[in-house]
C-alpha cells in the first residue's frame, strides 16, 4: 500500500490535535492513509450536474417569532439574592487570578 500521507503532514496533523506521539504509534499513519486512500473512491464519481451542498437531509431550522415581553422587575429579580451591590447580584469569584 503506497502511503498518502507523509511523515510531515502526521507531525503537522498530531500538532493541530494536540497529541503526543511515541515512536511506537507510527502505525497511525497507515490507518489514516488507508482512510484517506479509501475515501479518494468519491473523486471516481461524476458531480458535475449536482450543485453544492452544506445540509443533505433538506432539513431547515425551525426558529419561533422573538416575541418581547414584559420581565421582572429589578427589584423582584433580586429580592431572592443573598447579596446585592448597585443593583446587581454578588457572587464569589469564578476565575482566579
């Protein structure tokens, strides 16, 4: 089996994925090769007459109407909080510096 994808593009590959590779796991290469090999069958068939396409099922996204309702008021939304500040609700940092 003739090898599609050199040494370099599996180095450039692990890179982008963020792997580790060990010398021992260079039988990746012949698995992503015969996969690439594999799906190079598709270049055999005749696209010309068939246009572009991003959805294969025809399926659209059903969105509902943004509809603008009244909310809570202010005072009600944070009558719950355990602690406030200026209007807003105060939490414990999340993020630690």
């Amino acid at each position: 089996m003739s090898t599609i994808i050199t040494d370099d593009e599996f180095k450039h590959i692990a890179h982008l994925s963020r792997l580790t590779l060990l010398p021992e796991d260079g039988f990746i290469i012949d698995q992503l090769s015969q996969a690439a090999e594999y799906s190079s069958v598709l270049n055999e068939l005749d696209t010309a007459n068939v246009s572009p396409t991003f959805q294969v099922n025809h399926k659209q996204n059903v969105l509902r109407e943004d509809v603008i309702l009244p909310s809570l008021p202010q005072s009600v939304a944070l009558s719950q909080a355990a602690k406030t500040s200026n209007g807003y609700f105060v939490t414990k940092a999340t993020i630690k510096k």
